[in-house]
C-alpha cells in the first residue's frame, strides 16, 4: 500500500465514520423520514460532485454505469430504513459483515485469495468488530436486519464496480449520484403517497451535509484509493469505521469511553495492519 493509498483510505474511512454519525443524528431523532433523507443525501452529493469535476477542469464526463447507480441507491435507502429499526452496533455489525462476505468472497472466486496473515487479520479484525457491536445483537428487528444487510451486499458491489472502473473517480462518482437521484425521488413520492413526509430544517441539514460532504466527496476519495487496494484489503479497511464512528459519538455526542471500546478497537486496527503488511511482504 503506497503512502498516496494510505492517506486516501484513511480520509474516505473518515468520511464514512462521520456519515455514521449524520445519519444517526437525524433518523436517530426522528428529524426527517428515510427516503426524504436518502434524497436529499444523494442530491446534494450529485451537485457537490458535479461542482468538484467543473471547477477540477477535467471535461471528462463520468461513466453511466447503471448498476453502480442502482447499487448506490439501493445501499442510501436500505442503509436509512434500517437505523429506522435498529440500533446502531447491530446496524454497523450487519452492515460491513455483508461487505466482507460480498468483497472477500468476490475475490475469492476470481482467484484473487487472501494470503494466510490476511485470513488472520480478517479473522481478528471481524471478531474485535463482533465484540464491540455484541451488546446490540440483543435488539434487533428482523426487517431492519435485512434491509441492513442488503445495504451492505449493495455498498459491496459499488465498491467493486468502482475499484474496476476506468476514468476520473469524481466524474464517475458524480455520474452514478446523478442516476441514482430519480430513484430516490421516486421512492419519496410513494413514500409520501403512503403518508405525510416528515422533514424539518435539522433533518434537512444533517442530510445536505450527509451528501454533500460525508457521501459525494468520502466516495470520490474511496474510488481513488480503491486503485491501490487488493479486493481483501479494500473490504477489511471499512471495517475501520465503527471503531471511528464510536470515537466521533465519544468526543461529539458525549458517549462513555469503555473498555470494550478501546480493546475493540485495538483489535480491528491490529486486523487491517497485519493483512497489510502481509500484502506488502
């Protein structure tokens, strides 16, 4: 993994951590209904993506990809109905379990298969992640856990259409938000067919910047860092988030540190450093 490599993942987990925390706070709180939120998220990350390519210079117009398009809008949907349902540890556990499962075992079948240290770290990093969001398995619901593990399988598959994409990762990025939005749109207006929109101006904020900022921008990184990422590495570095996500709600919402947390954290930290360091060996 090249230096470059490593700042971008590291932003995009960051990013990804903090679209946690957005979505949280306004589903969480009842301040917006799920497919008004999905909108919103995803075109105000069509607009920033399209405001990034045109003042970046580069003409080049994105690749329609439909499925990358319809991946995206079936992982922003199933991701704000299932926090709608479900706590957030079993929501994160269900979440990049089905990532790992989707991406490691596309890997696997193309014949691009962990080496022995990758496996040990994938196995220590999944089971510190297991730890950590143990507690939550306690207060599921059964239609939030499968909306969340199908918006896993999604983000998945646009993780993999995008580490084999061709051309500028912003324009590509910003193609698939734009293909995605009448999706969106749509599901909102059977939503509201269904019963009255519930929309206020925190809701629609913390949306914007869930866009904007967290998704638009995080996505266009983590397309640029997957050029440099093995199938194995690009599943087993999102498994960074929840730790990152803990840590945001420590020091942003006040949550408690606990030991859990920080031997939790340790231990999918530990998981992605040696299935790295075993790809560079």
């Amino acid at each position: 993994m090249t230096l470059r490599t490593l700042g971008l993942t590291v932003a995009a987990m960051t990013a990804f951590a903090a679209n946690s925390l957005l979505c949280r706070a306004a589903l969480g709180r009842g301040l917006v209904d799920a497919p008004s939120f999905t909108s919103l998220r995803l075109l105000s990350g069509a607009v920033t993506l399209f405001l990034l390519v045109r003042a970046s210079g580069r003409p080049t117009p994105g690749t329609r990809d439909l499925r990358a398009a319809a991946a995206l809008f079936v992982y922003a949907f199933a991701f704000s109905l299932a926090y709608t349902r479900i706590p957030a540890a079993l929501g994160a556990l269900l979440l990049f379990g089905a990532v790992q499962v989707t991406m490691i075992g596309r890997g696997v079948a193309v014949g691009d298969r962990p080496a022995p240290l990758e496996w040990a770290g994938i196995a220590l990093s999944l089971g510190g992640l297991v730890a950590l969001t143990f507690p939550g398995l306690r207060q599921g619901d059964p239609a939030g856990s499968v909306l969340m593990i199908g918006a896993g399988i999604a983000w998945g598959v646009y993780s993999l259409l995008g580490r084999s994409s061709r051309g500028d990762p912003l324009a590509a990025n910003g193609a698939h938000f734009a293909h995605a939005v009448p999706l969106a749109l749509l599901a909102s207006l059977v939503a509201a067919g269904l019963g009255a929109p519930r929309l206020s101006a925190p809701g629609a904020g913390l949306a914007v910047a869930s866009g904007a900022l967290a998704s638009g921008l995080g996505y266009a990184i983590w397309y640029a860092a997957l050029r440099g990422l093995s199938t194995a590495q690009a599943a087993l570095v999102q498994l960074s988030v929840p730790p990152l996500a803990a840590l945001g709600g420590v020091f942003l919402l006040g949550e408690a540190v606990t030991l859990r947390l920080a031997l939790s954290a340790l231990a999918i930290l530990g998981g992605i450093a040696l299935a790295a360091s075993s790809r560079r060996a």
